[in-house]
C-alpha cells in the first residue's frame, strides 16, 4: 500500500488517527475470519461435521447482526477512545480464553460472546472518523480505514489457515489474541480525547428507518453478503474436497483472494469521489457476481486462483464503498446508519453460513456457488433502486433530532 493512498484529490494528508482505526479494522477482520481459515482443523479437533462447525460463523455473525444497532444506542454518548480501546480489549482476551476450549459446547457460545467487539469497533471507529476529517476527506478516511478488513484477508486469513493447518486452530486464536492487546494500546495511545459523535435521538432513529433510500442500501449488504458467505464460509473444506489442497496452498490460495481484495479497496478507495458512491457500489457487486458466475471452472489450483480475482477485487471494496454511501447520504444519522449497516452486513453472513450449511447437505459444495450469484443479482438490482430512491428523496435531519452536538474535549 503506498502512502498516496493516505493522501486526498486536494493534496492533504489524512490525520494520523486512521492508522490505528485501520490495525483496529484489521485485527477485527482476521478474528472474523479465523474461523473460515481453520474450520478443518476445528472439525476434526473437536469431532463435530464441516455443516455443524460452520455454525459458529451463523452464530456469531447472529449476534454481531443484533448487536452492532443495540450497541450504537447503548454507547452514544461514551468517549470513543475509551469505547474502541475497550471493545478490542474484549476481543483480545476472549480470543485468548476461546482458544482453551475443548469442545463445540464451550466455543460455540465464547464465540458468540467474542463477536460484540466487531458489532461495536467496526461502525463506531467508521462513524466516529468521519467525525475527524473534513467532509471532502470522508469517503476516502472511511474507504481507507476498511483496508484493514482487506489487509486481514491478505495476511490474517492466509495466516489463520497455514497456523490451523500446521499447529493446530487453537494457535491462531491465540495469534488475534496478542494482535488484539497491540492494537488496544495503539488506539489508547494514539485516539483525542473526548471524541463523541452526537448521539441519536428516537426522531432520528425514526428517520433512518422511514428512509427508503437507506432502507435499500441496507438491503443490498444483506443480500450481497448473504451470498458471498453461502460460499465464503465454506472455502476451506470446499477446496479441500475439490482440489485435495495442502495447508500452504490453501494458505497462498486466500493470500491470492485478499491480495486481490486489497488492491480493491485500495482502488476504490482512490476513485471513489470520481464515481460516486452508488456507480462504485454497483461496480462492485458486479465483479463479485462474475467470480460467483464462472466458480464452477476453477477444477485447478491456477483456475481457482482465476476465478476469485473479479470477486475478490469487488468483496471488501463494495462494503467500503456502501459505507462511504450512507454517510453521504446522511451524515448527521452516521452512528446510527453505518451500526444498521455492520448489522445487514452481519445478518447476511449468518444467512449466507446457515444457508450453506443446507445446500452442502442436500446438494453438496458445487452448489454453493449458485446460491450465491443469486444472492449478488438481487443486491444489485436493490443498489439500482437505491440510487433511484435517491434522487428522489432528500435524507437529512433538522438539529432537534438530534440529541447532542458533536463534542471533542480538550
């Protein structure tokens, strides 16, 4: 990643606070996807099926889906420095203590306990940037702090997969574990005080929901989520049926998709202003239903490899750039928009995992990838309806909805 990438179309730089917002979206990302890169290992190591080991991504995606809107409510008016240095201690030490555990009993719950970090850390670190940079460097500080979730399937997911594959999945919890703790003490030592996006009233909650336009944006993450972890929750077992991989190639194979991914980011990151938010979106959720569309050719290694380019240049970057979208559209409902928008996105992995589940036994893993090019065409004729909806509604709140100023204490 080159440093232009931290600079905006004017010429200024970003504010050094992004780069710890970026680590704290990459250890998130990485614990997120352990699960996917080890779930052969948790399988046989815990005597449980691939279908009953998958549930521990539905599970937690359950949580973090319900969690990431309740959570926004709960914690408005907490300092975000406390905030996101506290959630990812959370995340730290339970990946630590899940790491311990012996059976599908007790991970499967520590689990889902792990996941109210990512329902608070990820929206809340988005909303609160846009609070720190001008609004002509919005798109591009939120588009950028999400690289992290790139940067974690480039390094942390391969990571996860080679450490499961060789040492056992146990290692590679306890590996987001410590990143967790370095990344608690960067946020703490690097996030201003007194940071406090204003806090949302019930009117403006209201008007988040009676908006149609952020209604449909929010059906897309759904759907394109869905679909994406119908297949992506199952990549692991699914090549190693398929292909009969190592470890080290399964491992190169998701350096491959998240290399991929984070050229995407980082690409969509630089364009987005150029675009604009709803053709980027657009833009990505049709390479993801390419990759989707050809799956069925990868029978090789390097076919593989092929066929996940387009989906993986389009995965991380469509979420950025939906991100980037809803703050757009209504900056003053950020906390509360961009908090729904982890949750569609969370609801529509634990549909996705859940859904995969089914098709691998009814149908087995050839199909999965159909399941999810449905899911990818259905969220991009919501994000053409969105961007319809759009122009003909105006989002925005008057002052009384709002419950607070934004406040920075010195």
């Amino acid at each position: 990643m080159t440093s232009a990438t931290n600079i905006d179309a004017r010429g200024q730089r970003l504010p050094a606070v992004v780069w710890p917002l970026l680590f704290g979206n990459f250890v998130i990302g990485t614990g997120v996807m352990v699960v996917p890169g080890t779930l052969n290992e948790i399988s046989s190591s815990l005597d449980v099926s691939i279908a009953v080991a998958g549930q521990l991504i539905s599970a937690a995606a359950l949580l973090m889906a319900i969690g990431a809107p309740v959570m926004a409510a709960v914690v408005g008016s907490w300092d975000r420095r406390r905030l996101l240095m506290l959630s990812m201690l959370w995340y730290a030490l339970m990946h630590l203590v899940s790491a311990a555990a012996t059976d599908i009993g007790e991970l499967l719950p520590l689990r889902v306990i792990t996941m109210l970090s990512p329902a608070i850390f990820t929206p809340q670190a988005a909303a609160c940037v846009g609070m720190l940079v001008p609004p002509h460097q919005r798109g591009r500080a939120i588009t950028f702090i999400f690289v992290g979730w790139s940067l974690a399937s480039v390094l942390g997911m391969p990571l996860s997969a080679f450490l499961g594959g060789t040492l056992g999945w146990r290692s590679a919890f306890a590996v987001v574990g410590v990143l967790g703790l370095v990344s608690t003490v960067w946020i703490w030592r690097s996030m201003p005080r007194g940071v406090k996006p204003p806090a949302l009233s019930t009117a403006a909650w209201g008007q988040v929901f009676s908006s149609r336009t952020l209604l449909l944006c929010l059906a897309v993450t759904v759907l394109s989520s869905a679909g994406q972890f119908s297949q992506f929750s199952y990549f692991a077992p699914y090549f190693k049926e398929r292909l009969d991989i190592s470890p080290g190639a399964l491992s190169a194979l998701f350096m491959w998709f998240g290399a991929a991914g984070l050229l995407g980011n980082v690409l969509m990151s630089r364009y987005i202003d150029r675009l604009g938010n709803h053709r980027a979106v657009m833009i990505g959720l049709a390479l993801m239903a390419l990759g989707l569309a050809a799956w069925s050719m990868g029978s090789t290694l390097a076919t593989a490899a092929a066929v996940c380019l387009p989906w993986a240049l389009g995965c991380f970057s469509t979420n950025s750039a939906q991100q980037a979208r809803l703050v757009s559209l209504a900056p003053s409902l950020a906390s509360g928009s961009i908090a729904l928008n982890s949750s569609a996105m969370y609801a529509g992995q634990a549909i996705g995992a859940a859904s995969g589940g089914w098709v691998i036994l009814n149908g087995g893993f050839m199909q999965l990838h159909w399941a999810g090019f449905a899911g990818l065409v259905l969220a991009m004729l919501a994000s053409a309806a969105a961007a319809r909806a759009a122009r003909d509604e105006t989002v925005g709140l008057s002052g009384a909805a709002i419950a607070s100023p934004v406040r920075r204490d010195r």
